[in-house]
C-alpha cells in the first residue's frame, strides 16, 4: 500500500476487514450490494449488508419439542483424552458441547461415533446399548457426525457434487451391484434445492465451491442416510456469516423434526444462541451441564466451568 500498489483482500473475518482495508464492497447472491470507506461502517451494518438483515437474527434461533434421550454416554475413557465422560442429549434439541481447545469435546464425539478406540466406557441409543465399534456401526445406528475437517475428512475434493451426496449411503443408491443413477439425480437435485447449494450443477468439483456451500454438501450427504443423530463439530468455522445462518436455519429444521442434534463449537455467542442445552467440558472430563433458562446459562458460568472452575 506504502508503495502505491492496489490490494484486493477477501476474508471472512470482519476484524481483519476493519484492521486492514480502506474501503469495503459487499456482494450476495452474486449482485453488489454496497461500496463504502470504512469509517462509515460498523460491524453490525456491515452485517446487515451481507446477509440481509439485522445483527438480532444472526442467530435465529428456533425450538423443538424436547423428546427422550437418544443418545446417552457413560463414563467414557480413554487413556490420556477421555475421563468418565457422561451426558445425555434429546431428541427435538440442541445439545451444545462447550470449552477451550484441547478440552475432549472432538475426542467425545470421535469416540461415540466409532472413529477412536474407547477403554471403557458404554453408549446408547434411544435406551438400548450399543456396541459402535466403527463408524459403520454408527451409521446403522443413524448417527451422523460432520467433522470439523471437512476438506480433509468431511469431502473428497476431487470429486463432484453428486458423488460426495450419496458417499455415507452407497449402498442405498445401488440397484444391485451398480449405482441408481436416476435416483442419485433426483436425491442430488433435492439436497441442492432443499440446502440452497450453490453450485452450477451437481457435475461441478466440490473443491470449487465455497466454504459454506461444501459445508452443505457434507450436511446433505449426512441428510441422505436419514439419520436421527446429528453430530456437528464446528459447523460454522470457516465460513461467512450468510453461510452460517443457512446452517443454523437446517439445524432448526432438524430439531422441529424431532431429531438429535449435538454441536460442538469454539464460538461461545453460537453456543448461548442456539443449544437448548450445554455440557462443558476441560482436560477430558465434563465439568458442568447447564439448562437454557437456568441461572448458568450465560457465558460468564459457562467460561467459569470451562477453566476449571465450579458453579454453585
């Protein structure tokens, strides 16, 4: 800049937009939507501009009917990452997992859905013990989990659009040995519509989408096993704010259809926002469950529990 070189600079995190730029252009949707020096702008209208709408609906929040227990874990362990983890989660709700990085909240989730190797410990499902040795026998037992990796372990990149959709169920669009085209195609145009994936056709590589739109293809790839357990970890890192309310507007729609949704998340403002109820964790072990609508329910308890410390 010092040189009287043009930058051009995208991000999606607004602190750096105020930290570094000059001027900043909104687009959505593909059309422009404003131009503007930024003193002349907040976060919160810069908000508004990109997504549509008012900072109070960056987290629209909805509520389902709270159901039994679907998922339930017991004295959870493993050597070194894991110490007498236990919770429970409800269909119809939001389950938010809380803490700091390192805290066991991935491990927790990795270790439910069959990915790590318990020692002891028992988990189950809608009341009956399970035996989840691998993510296979989660997948039997509808349990979904978008991992927080989504290039590395969430998509093949390489492939198409519609491939990575039907990747968790093969099997369920094969007619015998091959693949059921007709219905892949009409599954693939369904997520696409039902997601609002952007995309110019289910042949598009999914590695030239955006970050929001390949975290949707994982969600509709997890949709298309008909699960009724749905793990997110991390469903909103990496993507921009009107990405991030599409997630949430599909998590609501999960809960009003009476599924489990558990969400592990680093943003404490997502946590309060959208869990119906949250299980904080440290050093591998839970250190507080806290209700909406109880007296804990507030980032400071919640922060409290997460380094350490006790609520009374």
């Amino acid at each position: 800049k010092a040189k009287g070189v043009a930058i051009l600079f995208v991000s999606h995190k607004l602190e750096e937009l105020f930290e570094l730029c000059d001027r900043v252009t909104v687009m959505r949707d593909g059309e422009h939507i404003i131009t503007k020096d930024i003193g002349d702008l907040t976060e919160d209208s810069l908000i508004t501009a990109m997504v549509g709408r008012t900072l109070d609906n960056l987290y629209p929040k909805e509520f389902g009917r709270k159901g039994d227990v679907w998922l339930e874990a017991r004295n959870l362990n493993e050597a070194g990452v894991l110490h007498d983890v236990s919770f429970q989660a409800h269909a119809g709700q939001i389950t938010g997992f809380a803490g700091l990085v390192g805290a066991g909240r991935t491990e927790t989730m990795r270790a439910v859905f069959g990915a790590d190797k318990l020692d002891s410990g028992e988990v189950y499902v809608k009341g009956e013990k399970v035996s989840i040795r691998n993510p296979k026998d989660a997948i039997r037992r509808k349990i979904a989990f978008l991992t927080e990796d989504r290039k590395g372990q969430g998509l093949v990149l390489s492939l198409d659009v519609r491939t990575n959709l039907i990747l968790a169920n093969m099997k369920g669009f094969s007619n015998g040995p091959f693949l059921d085209k007709p219905k892949i195609e009409q599954s693939g145009r369904h997520n696409v519509e039902a997601l609002k994936i952007k995309t110019p056709s289910l042949d598009e590589v999914t590695a030239q989408l955006s970050g929001g739109n390949q975290q949707k293809v994982v969600i509709g790839k997890w949709m298309n096993i008909d699960a009724d357990i749905f793990i997110f970890d991390e469903p909103t890192r990496g993507i921009d704010v009107g990405a991030k309310i599409e997630v949430y507007r599909v998590m609501n729609d999960m809960v009003k259809a009476g599924k489990c949704v558990i969400m592990v998340s680093s943003e404490l403002p997502e946590i309060l926002a959208m869990s119906d109820h949250v299980v904080v964790m440290r050093g591998g072990r839970v250190m507080a469950n806290v209700e909406r609508g109880s007296a804990h329910f507030n980032s400071e308890d919640i922060m409290k529990a997460a380094w350490g410390g006790e609520l009374n």
